[in-house]
C-alpha cells in the first residue's frame, strides 16, 4: 500500500513538470543571451561640466535603483520609464587623514593630510512626472561615437588624499531624449 502511493505521488509529481523527470542538464549559464539589452539616447553631464552624448544603458537584466527616502523602499525603474536623473550634494568636506600611533595602539594620530569626501541625493523623474528622490548607486555606460565610457552614480564618494573637492567630478544630470527606447544585442 505505501509503495503503491509513493508511485503514484512520483507520478504526479512528474507529469506537470517534465523538464524535472528528463535526464537533460539545465540549460548553461554562459549560453548567449537572447534577451535584448535596452538603450536609449541621452546626455551624461558631469560636475565639471563636460558633456557626453550617445546610446544609455546598463548592466544586463539591470535597471536604475533608488533607496526612496520618504517611502524607506528601494525602488527599480527601467531605463525606458525615466526621463531625467538628477544628482546634488548633500554634504561635502574636507576629511582628515588618521592612523594609529603604534600598532595594537588605540591612540590615533593625525597624519597632516587630508582627503575631498561627498554625499549625494539622487531625484529620479519618470516620464509620467513622478519623482523619487533618494540614494542611489548605479553603474551605467554611455556608448558614444568615440567609444563607450563607464559612468557611477554615487551614494558616498571619497577623492584621493591630498585632491580638492573640486577634483572629485559626479555626475550631475542624466538626460534622456524622446527618442524611443529601443533594443540592442550586446
């Protein structure tokens, strides 16, 4: 009777998912994808003021991400839903270089350098007008007739020491056109 039920239960078990009751390996995770990359035309502006142009997009199966600070959420959109990215300072100074006095030491002493540190708030615009103001740390690629150009939108960023604040170059603003969104195999 208990052998009679466990085959039945193996049978039902086997007939909606018969992908699970076949000898094949799954399908390789380093197989060529076939889903398509989206893209659209935009301006990448920098704190600098220097401007790029051309095709927008990210990491594969990725999309722009938002901590919301008034909704204590993250918050995905896809390229093809936003409008304009903004980015300000929150905060920026001046950090001081330390280190210990001795190894094993708790004392802390300071070396005479000094390092540009920053926080930013990102506001994210959708095409509908809805914004979303929070942090956000983004990697993202602007592909341009001279080539294609690798861009972060920060949360923190911190300079090397002994660099200005105005040495530390953000991303200020993120443009995208009317164009539509369209697809591109990468």
């Amino acid at each position: 009777m208990r052998l009679t039920g466990l085959l039945i239960l193996t049978v039902a078990l086997c007939i909606p998912n018969t992908a699970l009751c076949q000898d094949e390996p799954p399908p390789s995770p380093f197989a060529p994808r076939v889903v398509p990359r989206q893209a659209r035309h935009g301006i990448v502006e920098l704190s600098d003021g220097t401007t790029y142009e051309g095709e927008i997009y990210l990491t594969r199966d990725k999309m722009f991400r938002i901590f919301d600070r008034r909704a204590k959420m993250y918050r995905d959109f896809p390229i093809a839903a936003i409008a304009e990215i903004r980015v300000s300072v929150e905060k920026e100074q001046m950090e001081r270089e330390w280190r210990w006095k001795e190894g094993g030491s708790n004392v802390k002493v300071y070396t005479g350098r000094s390092y540009p540190w920053r926080k930013y708030v990102t506001t994210i615009v959708l095409t509908n007008g809805q914004e979303f103001t929070g942090d956000s740390t983004t990697l993202f690629y602007v592909k341009t007739d001279k080539g294609t150009k690798k861009f972060i939108l920060h949360r923190r960023d911190k300079g090397p020491i002994g660099s200005k604040l105005s040495d530390l170059i953000y991303v200020k603003r993120i443009r995208f056109t009317t164009e539509r969104a369209q697809s591109k195999t990468e």
